[in-house]
C-alpha cells in the first residue's frame, strides 16, 4: 500500500501525498481534481484522456493534454464523432500525444457512444453521476475499483465504449469529483465536498 498521507508542498499547504511531487500535479490536485464537474465535454475529455493513461503515468498525459485537446478538436465529442481514417492518420503522425491507434479509435467510438447516451439521458452528466456512491467519508485506503467504478464500466462496455476499465472509470470518478478522495487533512477536501453536496444526482 502507498503512504495515503498528507504533505506539505513549498508552500506549507497540506495536499495529498501524489500531488506534492511536481508543479503539474500540485496545480491539478489545487484546481482540478476531486472537484465536481457536469460538463459533458469535460467529462468525455476525461475518460478518454484515463483511456490514454492505460499503462502509463497520469503525469505524462498531464504534460501532453493540450496537445491532446488540440488534436482532438477540443474534445468536441460532436466533431470527434467524424474522424476518419485521415485524422486516424494524423494523429498517429503527431508527436504530442499517445500514438497508440487502438486508444486513439477507442475515443473516436466512445464520441459517438456518448452521444446516445445524451439521447438516452438527457446529458453524459446525468449518465455519469447516476454512479455517484453517497459516501462522505474517505476510506481507510484509497481503492483502485469500487461497486460503483466497476458496474458503470460494465455497463459502458455493454454500450460499446472502449479502454473504460473499472480502474480506468475510477479514476474518472475521483477525478471529476463523482467520488472525494481528498485524504483527511488535505485543504482542498472541505471545498471538494461543498461543491460534491451541491451537485443534484439524477
């Protein structure tokens, strides 16, 4: 098990352990991580950009993510949805982000699988939130799969979706604030909750 700990940055604030390692990941952990998020296209952003990480450090997809933004139109699940083999190209000639044509394609299907789940949910917020477990408080370690991770998994497959494993949807959900896993201690769990009780669940 990792030290699940709090430390201090240079700047005497107290983060969770990870996130004390490098100004990438002190700046995310401050302002983006564990808080909730309901925007669609952030969401989609998300999963696709935890489909890259797949074997790899989240630190490097953090280094290329607006390359990846820039390539993939913004993460404009609309636009996505119609690339074909020549931007499947493209990317696999670009530099900046994974070259990884099963990834790549993976997040070219799941534009359009999001997209019939908005139809079918009014909103991929509404669909992703449905999962949204009603614990407050964080748990004696912090898990790699949850019920809840590895049933919305389940049923993203069921729809179609690619590279959405139950750990790789866990941490979606720790990351766009579904769940808050801000270790007790850390400054930023207090506001991530505030913000978690706001959110109306579907």
């Amino acid at each position: 098990m990792t030290d699940q700990s709090v430390l201090a940055a240079h700047d005497g604030m107290a983060r969770c352990w990870w996130a004390a390692t490098d100004p990438l990941y002190i700046e995310y952990h401050d302002t983006e991580w564990g808080f909730p998020v309901t925007d669609d296209r952030r969401l989609y952003e998300k999963l696709s950009l935890e489909g890259f990480q797949a074997g790899l450090s989240w630190l490097t997809i953090l280094r290329k993510r607006e390359n990846f933004r820039a390539a993939f139109a913004g993460f404009d699940f609309l636009q996505v949805a119609r690339f074909g083999e020549p931007e499947i190209a493209r990317l696999l000639d670009d530099p900046g982000i994974v070259r990884h044509r099963g990834k790549i394609e993976a997040t070219i299907n799941n534009a359009s699988r999001a997209m019939e789940l908005i139809d079918e949910f009014g909103s991929l917020s509404n669909y992703v939130w449905s999962y949204a477990p009603d614990r407050t408080e964080p748990p004696a370690e912090l898990p790699s799969i949850t019920p809840e991770s590895t049933a919305m998994s389940k049923d993203l497959k069921r729809r179609g979706w690619k590279f959405v494993g139950p750990t790789t949807v866990y941490a979606f959900m720790q990351a766009m604030g579904l769940v808050n896993d801000h270790l007790v201690g850390c400054a930023s769990r207090p506001l991530a909750e505030q913000l978690r009780e706001s959110i109306q669940k579907p």
